[in-house]
C-alpha cells in the first residue's frame, strides 16, 4: 500500500478517533482476527488429540494420560522460554509484518503438518509433542510483533480504540477459535487444521499489504539478553511490582484447570469434541463480557482490593468446576474463572504499567509477559503431573484451593497491593 495513501487514511482517522477508517488497521485487525481463531483451535484439538491418542493407541489410564496433557504445556513452554527475548528483539530489529508473517507461516506448516498425520491416522505422541512446541514457537515471535504494529498504523489519538478493537479481535478470536474447532473436528478429524491453515494463509496475506512497519533506529542498538536483565533487576527492586506480577504467577501456575478439560470433556463429563470446544470457549466469554464492561464503565475505586477477590473468586470457579458433574454448571464456573481472570490481569497490567517509569516499561512487560505465558505453560504441567498422582479432579480442585491460599500469603505479604485505591501511580521510584 502507498505511504501517500495511508498518511491520507491515517489523517482522516485522527479527526474521526475512528481506526477502522483506516485500511491499515482493517487489514491488521482481520488478520488478528483470523490467527487467533486458527491457533485457538489447534491448542484445543492438540490437547484432545494427545489425550485420545495416549488412551486409546498406548493403552494409558486416565492419569497417565493427563501427564501427557501436562507435558504439552512443557513442551511449549521449553521454546517460549528461550525464544521470548530473541521475539523481543528481531521485533525491534526487523520489519515488525515480515516477523509475524514468518510466524504465521510456520503455523500454517504445522496446521499442515497435523492436518496430514490426522488424515493418514499416523499421529503419535512423539509426532504430537514436536509439532506443540513448534506451534509454541510460532506463537513466541508472533506476538511482539504484532504488539509493535498497531501504534505505527494508527495516529496516536485513536491508539487507544485501536488497543480496545485489537483486544475484541483476540476475545472473539479465543471464543470462535476453540467451539469451531471442536465441531469441525467431530465432522472431520482432519477439516480443523485445512480450516486452520487456510485461515494462517488468510492472516500472513492481509499483512502483506499493510503498509512496512519498521522499528525505531535506536530500538536495534539494545541488547534483548541485557534488557531482560535489567528488567528483571527492576522488578526484583520494587516490590509493588514483584507483587502484582508474582501475584498473576503463581495463582494461574497452581489454580490453571485449561490442560484437563480433555480429561473433563472425554471421561467425566462425556461431552466430546464439541463440547471440549465450548468448555474451552467458555472462560473467553466470561473475559469477553468483562472486558466489554470496563470499556465503558472502567474502574475506578479500590482497585488493588479488587484485584485480590477476582483472583480468590478465579480459585472458586476452579474448584467449583472440579467438582461439578454438569456440563452446563461446568460451562458457567468456566465463564466465572474467565471473568475473574480478566478483572484480574485489567487491573494488574493497569497498576505494573502506571508504577513503571517509561524508560523500564518495555523490559518490565517483557518480564510481566513471562511471567504470565510461564504461568499458563508450566500451570499445565503441574496440573498435568498432579492428575498423574492424585487424579484430574483432585488436581483441578487442589489447584482452586492453592490460588486462593496465593491470594492470602499475597495480601499479607505485598500489603502495597491492597493499598492500592486507584490506578494513578503511588509506588513507583521515578529513577530507574
């Protein structure tokens, strides 16, 4: 697209406060869009897909086959780990589109991949477990990337509906993605990874004619390994930050129930695929209406308190879902566990950004966005390895009771934390 053509759009936008006047952004937004309803039903059918293989071509129990769940989680977490600063800076470095779109289409070779193994009925574990972590991988060096694009297509009076619209994208994405999948799949094992694959091509096609996005000429001058340090470092320093984040840690890594909804939808609750999709849908939804909420009626009052009851009520919904035999009440604890999580990572990622100095928040939300994609990977294997010891369900509740427990030790260890009463910054050292 022409540069001429886009200031032009970008011009008219600013009057309007309106990003989707602005072809750029509507090209972003639809390949958003169609990524994450393809990655999101892939995760749902991997984790099935693992779980069915593991019971019926190796003979395992129903706890064996859990850890298996769980070590889907290690295995992207492994790639994450290591590749999360090497995101971060070919991000910085490179053209930010020619960096998503090689993601997009290693996950379109996954998509593929999968798709053929699935036809030819020749998946294994070990076929599995390669084809997740590559799928992890592709997920790693997405997101920066697409992070970075936004504010360089739209003009800064509308970025902030264009963070809102981006948000929608990938809440309705997360909702359409896992309850498509999993009916695609009952018509057709094979029809969720073509769907997948043609909707990756869709994504890395409409980012092809964005506009180049390229980095600040100073941003290719810093060191990812140094700058993650220093973030790092920074947190440690100020405790109001190591809470908040820590906080989101440890209660999504001990209070994470998603890696046993296979277990849930095929042996408990005897729902199958379909309902696999809605079980993984469900929570989106919760998150979806909250967000929805907040856009126009945001947050005002007591905020740090607040977060501290969503997380207690987020253990709740764990536990209550754990114990439910119903899949319509297990869709509903599911929503209440999305909802609370929302509330939750609002009003933290709020708080960490406004108790930040500019010149740390960067490197402090590289530290934030580990923390919560370890939380999300390792809480599914430890959920996974509890399941192998002492059941799915006494994992899943185990999990709800230990979140809530976070809660407690947190509140009374970061009493900054419930001190917090609004968003401006309170806590913060202005000298990095």
């Amino acid at each position: 697209m022409a540069q001429g053509s886009a200031a032009t759009s970008a011009d008219g936008a600013a009057g309007e406060l309106s990003p989707l006047r602005i072809p750029d952004f509507r090209l972003y937004w639809l390949a958003r869009f169609s990524a994450v309803i393809a990655t999101m039903a892939m995760v749902v059918i991997i984790g099935y897909q693992v779980y069915d293989v593991a019971r019926d071509d190796y003979g395992m129990s129903v706890r064996e086959a859990s850890l298996q769940l769980g070590l889907v989680g290690l295995v992207q977490f492994v790639p994450l780990a290591l590749m999360t600063p090497v995101a971060g800076w070919l991000a910085d470095r490179m053209e930010r589109r020619t960096v998503a779109r090689f993601a997009n289409i290693i996950d379109m070779a996954v998509a593929l991949a999968l798709g053929w193994f699935t036809w030819v009925d020749q998946l294994t574990l070990p076929i599995l477990f390669l084809l997740a972590a590559l799928h992890g991988v592709a997920r790693t060096f997405v997101g920066p990337a697409m992070a970075a694009i936004a504010p360089n297509i739209v003009p800064p009076a509308a970025l902030p509906q264009a963070i809102a619209l981006s948000s929608i994208a990938w809440q309705s994405g997360s909702v359409i993605g896992p309850a498509a999948g999993g009916f695609l799949y009952a018509a057709d094992p094979a029809l969720t990874y073509w769907v997948a694959a043609a909707l990756l091509a869709f994504a890395t096609v409409a980012l092809s004619f964005v506009r180049p996005v390229y980095p600040p000429p100073g941003a290719a001058r810093r060191h990812p390994l140094k700058e993650m340090a220093d973030g790092l470092a920074y947190t440690w320093r100020e405790r109001f930050l190591l809470g908040a984040i820590t906080l989101d840690l440890f209660a999504v890594l001990l209070g994470s129930a998603v890696a046993m909804l296979p277990v849930f939808a095929r042996d408990i609750l005897m729902v199958g695929t379909e309902g696999l999709g809605q079980l993984r849908a469900a929570p989106a939804v919760g998150a979806a209406v909250v967000a929805l909420w907040f856009a126009f009626r945001p947050l005002r009052h007591n905020v740090g308190v607040k977060m501290l009851w969503a997380v207690v009520i987020f253990g709740l919904g764990t536990i209550g879902f754990g114990l439910s035999r119903d899949f319509a009440l297990s869709l509903a604890m599911l929503v209440l566990m999305g909802a609370a999580d929302m509330l939750s990572v609002y009003v933290r990622s709020s708080l960490v950004q406004l108790n930040t100095p500019d010149a740390m928040r960067g490197r402090v939300s590289a530290v934030s966005g580990l923390a919560i994609s370890a939380s999300n990977e390792l809480g599914e294997m430890r959920c996974g390895a509890m399941a192998a010891l002492i059941g799915p369900v006494a994992a899943v509740v185990s999990g709800g009771v230990a979140a809530i427990v976070v809660t407690a030790l947190w509140a009374y260890s970061f009493p900054e934390l419930r001190r917090a009463r609004t968003f401006e910054p309170q806590f913060r050292n202005p000298d990095p």
